[in-house]
C-alpha cells in the first residue's frame, strides 16, 4: 500500500493561527487490538505520519481504536477499515456505547465501493443513527481515513486553544475594568493619587482590606506618607470624610 503523505501538505487552513505550528504535536493512543488487526505496513505508515508530524503514539487497551490529544483536548474514534455488513448490528452497537463515553468521537468508515456505500447507508438508518451524533466520515482508502482522522484532532485542539485564549482575554479586560474602577474609587479619597491607589492595591488588596487597614500597616506596606495613611483610615471611618468624597 501507498505510504501515508508524511506532513499536512495538503491541509490549507483558512487562518493562519489554524496550521499546524512547529515542534507541535500532541497524542495519539492506539488501541493495541485494532493494532493486532491490522497488516503491518499500515502501522508502519501511521507510526511514520505521526513521528513526522511530532505526535508520540502508544499502543494501550483502550474502548476506540484512537483517543488524540492535542491542545488539551481528547478526541476519540472508531476506524473501520473495512465494512461488513454481516457484523453492522455489533459495529452500531459499538458506536452507541463509545458516544457516549466521549463528548468529542467520530467514526471513520473505508467505504471503497458504491456497492459498500449504498450497505452502510442503509444499515445506518436502520439502526436509527441520529445525524451527527456522532459524525460518521466516509472515506475511500486507509490513507485517506487516518489523514481524516489526524485532521479532525488537530482542528479540535486548534479551536480548544483558540477558546482558551479568548477565555484569557475575556479575563484580562474584566481585571483590567475592575482594577479602573478601583482606581477610581480609592484616588476619590482626597490627597490620593494613580499611584498611591497602585501601591495600595499591590500592598494591601481590595477596597474592603484598605478600609480595615490601620494607619502603621499602610505605612509598613507602602511608601504612602503619614499624612496620607492618616486620611485614608479616615476617611473609610469617619461620615465626614466618606459622605463628601466624588467619584470623578
């Protein structure tokens, strides 16, 4: 058999941030049952694909016949390198239980023939699959289905990264809109300043731990002068000083 192409060449990601970056891979466990099934020059193949492109593979006793993780996240298939339809009641069966093991399972399925299309569609609905759940990716030879397979993981992690980032980002303008309007609460105490309300935040912490600080702790942890560690004490405990404060 035709080895496997050993790189993403044919994979042209709309966005760049989605192409693989180098020295990044991820995991791959192999089921060492459907290893055994298999002829030797097809594990070589996929042995060499994913060494290429910098994935470690393990061989273990796993429910799928592949679990991918990359960027975090774990993928799962089924890899059915060859259909039969004498054994399709077992094979959905099968799917059933796994999809509901994974949150994330696809089914790649070697359908060579239009004779073995036409059995697997029927088979499909009458084993009443529901679309999508989980997907099934019909595929024409053995190269084509672990290409598929490699894909799909990769692309998964990609999002999975992406969302991580947008999470990271997402928390970095929250703790950038609190620490504003901390800023402009405390620097609303008269005498203070941007950076005395920096050093109280870094020194002390929120708005609740400054109005409970005395005026020797402020000064053992800044380098706010008295005169101003005296008016914050101030003004978190006397009405004169705290009713006539002004948000700016």
């Amino acid at each position: 058999m035709a080895n496997l192409r050993p790189s993403y060449s044919d994979y042209q990601p709309t966005n760049p941030s989605d192409a693989p970056s180098p020295g990044v891979g991820g995991v791959c466990m192999m089921q060492t049952k459907w290893r055994d099934e298999q002829h030797p020059s097809l594990i070589h193949s996929i042995s060499s694909f994913l060494a290429d492109n910098l994935f470690k593979l393990n061989f273990v006793p796993i429910g799928p016949n592949f679990i991918f993780n990359c960027g975090g996240l774990s993928v799962a298939f089924l890899f059915l390198t060859k259909w039969d339809c004498n054994i399709s009641s077992s094979i959905f069966s099968r799917v059933q239980k796994l999809k509901g093991q994974f949150a994330h399972f696809y089914v790649i399925v070697t359908l060579p023939t239009q004779e073995q299309n036409d059995s697997f569609t029927r088979s499909y609905f009458k084993y009443g699959m529901e679309l999508g759940k989980p997907t099934f990716v019909p595929v024409q030879d053995l190269e084509m289905g672990f290409e598929k397979i490699v894909r799909i993981a990769h692309s998964r992690g990609v999002c999975k990264r992406q969302g991580v980032i947008a999470k990271i980002n997402a928390e970095r303008e929250q703790s950038v809109l609190v620490m504003d309007q901390f800023v402009k609460v405390v620097t609303s105490i008269p005498g203070v300043n941007n950076h005395d309300a920096n050093t109280l935040y870094a020194a002390i912490g929120s708005i609740q731990a400054i109005s409970q600080a005395s005026k020797s702790l402020i000064l053992e942890k800044t380098d706010l002068s008295a005169e101003k560690a005296d008016t914050i004490t101030r003004f978190f405990r006397d009405p004169n000083y705290y009713l006539s404060a002004k948000l700016n």
